[in-house]
C-alpha cells in the first residue's frame, strides 16, 4: 500500500499532504485549459502536485522529464508518437510521420511542426503535457517555438504544466519578452512553497501513524528544525526511520548524507546555467553564516548596489535564497546552507 513516506513522487491525490488548495486550484485550470508554471525550491513537491492534478483532473498525460531527456522535441514527439501508436484503432493505419525521432538531430521548424501537427491532429481528448523540470531543457529556441505552437494550434487538446526554477529555458517561458513567439499568450504561474513547521510536523505525525509508529514530540520538532518544510527531505526521513525504527540518528543522519550528495550535484549542474555563479557562491557563503541585510551583503561582497539587486534577484530565481519579511536575505534549504558551511571548512 502506497504511504506517505513513498520516495517516488506522489500521484494518488489522497497522498498529497498540506496541498489541498494548491490542488484545487491546479486541477481548476487544467478544466479551464489554462497553461500552468510552477514554481518553488527543489524538493517541495512540484512534481507531486503536477502529477496528482493530472491523475485527479481525469485527462491523459505524457510525462516529459528533463533530467531524462534534455532534447525537448525528440522527448515530446516520440512521446506522443508512443502515445498514438497505441491507441490506435486496429483498422485504422498510423499517421504518416517525417523523419524526426534521432535524439541529438537537429529538425527545421517545417518539418517539426508538420511533424507535431500529424501527430495531433484529429485529437479530440485532451491531454496535459507535464514538462517537469524544464530549466534542463536544451535548445531553448526550439523548445520556445513549439511551445508556441502547441499554443496556437492546439490549444483546444494540449495543456501543459511546466515545473522548475525561474533560471533559463523557465524565464523565457514565465517572462518572454516582444520577440518571443510566446510573447503575449498567458500562463498562469503558481509558486509551490515549503511547508510550514505545523504542517511538517503534521505530516511526519501522520506517516508514522500509517506505519503505526509514534516519535516523540521533541524527535519531531528536531527533524522539521533540521530539514525545514521541505517534503522531499521530509519524506526521506521517514522512509529512513520506517526501516529502522528504534534508530532515530541514524534515519536523520542518512538522511542528511543523502540530501548532500543530491544537493551537491544539482548546485555543481546549476552553476552551468546561472551567470556570474561564483558571485553567487560568494553570496551563498555569507549567508549560510545566517540571514543578511542588504546592507551587510554589500559590505561583504563590494558589489554594487545593482551589482547586488541582480544577483540576489538569480538566486532567488533559482529558489536558493528567499527574502523574509524584515527584508533580510536567507537560504530557503537547510541541507543547502550545511553544504556550503562544509565547503567552506574544506577551504
């Protein structure tokens, strides 16, 4: 039986802890074909959210994931291609199709729209496409392109919900400017945020009941102090504790070791897509130390007033850093801020 405490990400709605509006409201315009964005810190469960509004909304899916496949049209095309093939009718013959499915090949805009057009026309189901973490996604002019396509021409049978940070392929989607072909075409945008420490302390309360286990209060309050609203790394402890229940070091202590190697990797891959990524880690370094002014970022790092604004505003794009309401600046993830203390040390 599916838990809370399951590594995979959710797709049973009735699993999908503490996100019954952003649900609602999610499924609501998947009915109302509104094109959708979301977006929040890695590990907050947007790909849960996504696929559980998929599987509540009733319509057919493709899933598209970027860190699979970076090549956005052979992705999507042999996707549906797979898709058509299959629910063929046994008298009915496939679509004829260009020449397209080589991943790494490069396609004129011709022959990828005749391509995609083949493929979709005469659909009368809809389906949502999920691109989930698209920021991945290479060529970014294509993908652009054909996204603004599928918005002209096929907007009445494909709706898609795209997840990721606002770095890249995202802030060409989320923020296109007038010579982009999405330019002008709306789409919804949802931020996806971490959970409060109520409701953290309410999911672990609850997965430990569905394994009937109990923890101590004070236990609990340690786990959300140490992994934050983060339900990735929420549901990682669990799942950890759940194999070895009378060990509560060792189910936080795993957890946190396999949390670093995550977050090392995605910040050793993100620093490839975000200008000016040592200034970044420069910023980073300061405020693991805990939250910062303005002021006192300025003075750390000699930047410009601008200089600063641009930068902070990218790691915040990225969802590294959040601003809180007294306007000073924090890491928005726990393990990322323990990462870069122990780089830190290495130095």
């Amino acid at each position: 039986m599916a838990t809370l405490f399951d590594i995979p990400p959710k797709r049973d709605p009735k699993l999908l802890f503490g996100r019954e509006r952003d649900l609602t409201d999610l499924v609501k315009y998947l009915h109302e074909k509104r094109w959708t964005v979301l977006l929040g810190p890695r590990r907050v469960g947007k790909t849960s959210l996504a696929k559980c509004a998929i599987e509540k909304s009733g319509l057919d899916s493709i899933i598209l994931d970027a860190r699979e496949n970076t090549d956005f049209a052979s992705n999507l095309l042999s996707s549906l291609t797979r898709q058509s093939t299959f629910k063929l009718e046994a008298n009915v013959s496939a679509p004829t199709i260009s020449p397209l499915i080589s991943v790494g090949a490069s396609f004129s805009k011709q022959v990828l729209k005749q391509s995609l057009d083949s493929l979709l026309n005469g659909r009368t189901k809809r389906t949502v496409i999920l691109l989930d973490e698209a920021q991945w996604f290479s060529n970014r002019r294509t993908l652009i392109m054909l996204l603004a396509h599928l918005y002209d021409y096929h907007y009445e049978t494909i709706t898609p919900i795209i997840t990721g940070s606002a770095v890249g392929v995202m802030k060409s989607i989320i923020e296109p400017n007038n010579q982009s072909p999405l330019f002008g075409r709306p789409i919804m945008q949802m931020e996806v945020n971490k959970w409060n420490p109520s409701v953290s302390m309410g999911f672990l309360n609850e997965g430990l009941k569905q394994q009937k286990l109990s923890l101590d209060t004070e236990l609990i309050v340690k786990t959300v102090d140490t992994l934050d609203g983060l339900p990735g790394w929420l549901t990682m402890f669990g799942y950890y504790l759940t194999a070895k229940p009378s060990d509560y070091e060792n189910a936080l202590n795993k957890t946190l070791g396999e949390a670093l190697k995550i977050v090392d990797d995605e910040t050793s891959n993100i620093g490839k897509l975000a200008k000016g990524w040592q200034i970044h880690l420069k910023i980073l370094n300061n405020l693991s130390l805990g939250s910062k002014s303005f002021t006192n970022l300025l003075e750390a790092t000699n930047l410009t007033n601008s200089g600063l604004s641009k930068h902070l505003d990218m790691l915040q794009r990225l969802n590294y850093i959040e601003k809180k309401e007294d306007g000073r600046y924090d890491i928005t993830d726990p393990i990322l801020r323990e990462l870069i203390k122990r780089r830190i040390k290495k130095t």
